[in-house]
C-alpha cells in the first residue's frame, strides 16, 4: 500500500476513533450538562448517528480489505471476522457479567438465555424498537449494533464471491434494491430480519464508495448518486409510517420507533453527501478537527463495546472520588486500559494462536498495527 492510500485510510480511521470517543461521551456525559453557561451536553445527544457512522465505514474497510487481499476464501474471511468479533466480545461478556455481580455484592443471575443470543447475535435494543428476539446482555446497550454488523459480514461474502458474475455494480444495485423492498415491508411489519436487511443498503453504501475508491472513480459525481439515491429512496419508505403516526396523533420521540429508523437512514446520506462534499473541498480543517482521534482507533471496538459495564454503569470509584470530574476521568483511563490490553495485546495473542493452529504452522510475527486495527 503507498503512503498515499494509507493517509487516506487514516482518515477513515480519525474518523472510527472520533465516532468511539463520541459514543463514550455520549453515555457517560449528562445531556443537559452546562459549561461555564453553555448548554455543550446537547451536543451529546446523537450516539445513534455515531453508530450508522460506524457501519458506513465498516463497509468501506470490509471491502477495501476483501478486495486487497490474496485469500478469498470463505474459511479464511470467516477466521477473520469471527476472531475480530469474538475474542474482545467474549471478555467484554465477563466484565459485564462480573460489574453487574460487583454492583450486587453477589454472583447475579447469568442470563445464559440472552447470553446465548447475544453470542448467535440476534441483539437488539427492545425500547426504542418493535419486535426484538433478544435484549444486549444484561443492559451493555451498545451491542445491540453488533448483530448488524455481524450479518452484513455474513452477507457480505456469498454476495461479492457468487452474485453478478463478479459486477461490484450489480451486486450493489441488488443489495440497495433488496433494502428498498425491506424497507417497505418493514413498514407493513417491523420485525428484526426486515429491519436488518433495510440497514443493510446503509452498510452497502460503504462497501459501494469503497470500489469506487479503489476503482479511481470516486471522484464521479454521476457514480456517487447511486449510493445515494439509494439510500434516500429508503429514507423516503421509512417516513411513511413517521407520517401515518403524526396523523394520528400518536406522540412521536426522536429515539423511538418509528422516527429513529428514518433518523438512521436519514443521518446515513447526510453522511455520505457530507462526505462527499468534504471531499472536493480537500478536507480542509481535518487535521485540525478529526485527525487527533486517530490515536483512539486501534482501540475503538472495545471502547464502544466495554465503556458501558466499565464507565457509564461503574460505581466503584464513587466512594473514593468525589469530585465528578475527576472521577470520569479516573474511569476513563481504566477503559483505556483495559480496551488497550484486549485489543492490542490479548486479542492479537489469541488470534495469532488459533491462525497458527488452524494452519498448523509455528508461530509467526504479528502483523503490523495498522493491518489488526483495520481488520
């Protein structure tokens, strides 16, 4: 990769650290908060923005680093995925388990039927949205987003190795034409399986800037209406059911269905286009403004994933830190501790472990940090 391609990636990355970061804060942080006389807690209020972030830019990266690899197998990319997912989530599990026991001063129930579930990933967020199959295990509320990514994984491969004779654009207009029709029948039944499909085309949209990226085509103002058509067409289907509610009276709350699913889609092409425009502006100001939280993204998956059990539901540092100031960022540093040591410590350990296993050959060196945190 030319150092070109790797400060572009960069950017992405400054982007996945930020979004982690503003997660954090976003759950730790009082959203009326008030500093010296400015309301800076309403800032605060759009975690659910930093998420549909998050899965455009996992769809730029899973492609960009499908497409750049040697090995397309299904073994090989399941490996991949499986490891990244599980090894960090499976520690994350036990700290949840054992903060909730702490807080308790006993061993709690461990809720091995959700557990389960949430290992299946069949999560979701079941108070702001109809028809869940399982709640994220014991109230660590960010991982209800893990079971979308986990399923675009899973749909990512058989699309791009056996759909469309291998056309990046007819896989795309496929995947953007199936969230349109989900979307559709989200509105008639909302359901998880609809509703997963229909984010799916936000997902995709990733995935689709991404070939043009490497294409060299991302600079095509008639390609990159595709995507976006694509996904303001689901925005559209999923106002239908905002406005049905209106009409009836019902009370309508930003973070409750039905308006929060318009609210993801709606805040995906303001992304996009966001992005796009930024672009032919030449990132002015991103160094200054973004480019800082390049130093969270080699630990941005287990920040959005631990902060929770760890820091927003943490009380072991009440008694001893009375100042909250401080205290937040008492807990703050030990989120990043403990986010250091999975992800760049234990998580690279196991993985390289079970890869050296898996193909029966002793062990090698690591790959370079840059590589583990995009995978």
């Amino acid at each position: 990769m030319d150092n070109r391609n790797s400060q572009r990636l960069d950017r992405l990355e400054a982007v996945r650290g930020l979004a982690a970061f503003y997660v954090v804060l976003h759950h730790t942080i009082s959203h009326s908060a008030v500093v010296m006389g400015l309301p800076v807690g309403i800032l605060l209020r759009f975690g659910q923005e930093a998420v549909i972030l998050f899965f455009l830019l996992s769809g730029f990266v899973i492609n960009y680093s499908f497409r750049s690899g040697s090995d397309k197998s299904f073994s090989t990319y399941f490996f991949k995925r499986s490891t990244r997912i599980y090894i960090p989530l499976f520690f994350v599990f036990m700290l949840t388990y054992l903060g909730e026991s702490y807080s308790a001063r006993e061993l709690v129930n461990p809720q091995f039927w959700t557990l389960i579930k949430n290992i299946l990933m069949l999560q979701d967020w079941g108070e702001v949205k109809p028809n869940v199959l399982a709640e994220p295990y014991m109230g660590n509320i960010p991982l209800w987003s893990l079971s979308y990514e986990w399923w675009f994984y899973m749909l990512y491969f058989p699309i791009v190795t056996r759909f469309g004779n291998g056309s990046a654009f007819k896989q795309s207009l496929f995947v953007f034409a199936l969230s349109i029709v989900m979307a559709a029948l989200y509105v008639w039944h909302p359901n998880f399986l609809f509703r997963l499909l229909t984010y799916f085309g936000v997902w995709w949209a990733g995935v689709y800037l991404s070939d043009l990226y490497m294409d060299g085509r991302h600079r095509s103002l008639k390609a990159l209406m595709v995507p976006i058509a694509a996904v303001a067409t689901i925005a559209a289907v999923l106002i239908v059911p905002v406005f049905i509610a209106w009409q009836a009276g019902e009370d309508l709350l930003l973070g409750k269905h039905p308006v929060l699913e318009f609210r993801h889609i709606f805040m995906a092409l303001v992304f996009i286009v966001g992005g796009v425009i930024w672009h032919r502006l030449r990132w002015v100001a991103f160094d200054i403004l973004i480019k800082p939280f390049l130093i969270f993204a080699p630990i941005s998956y287990v920040l959005y994933i631990c902060h929770e059990p760890l820091m927003a539901r943490a009380g072991y540092f009440h008694s001893l830190i009375s100042n909250p100031v401080l205290r937040w960022f008492a807990y703050f540093a030990v989120v990043l501790v403990f986010s250091y040591v999975i992800e760049r410590m234990i998580y690279p350990f196991i993985r390289n472990f079970l890869r050296d296993r898996r193909k029966g050959t002793p062990r090698t060196e690591t790959r370079s940090k840059v590589v583990v945190s995009r995978e």
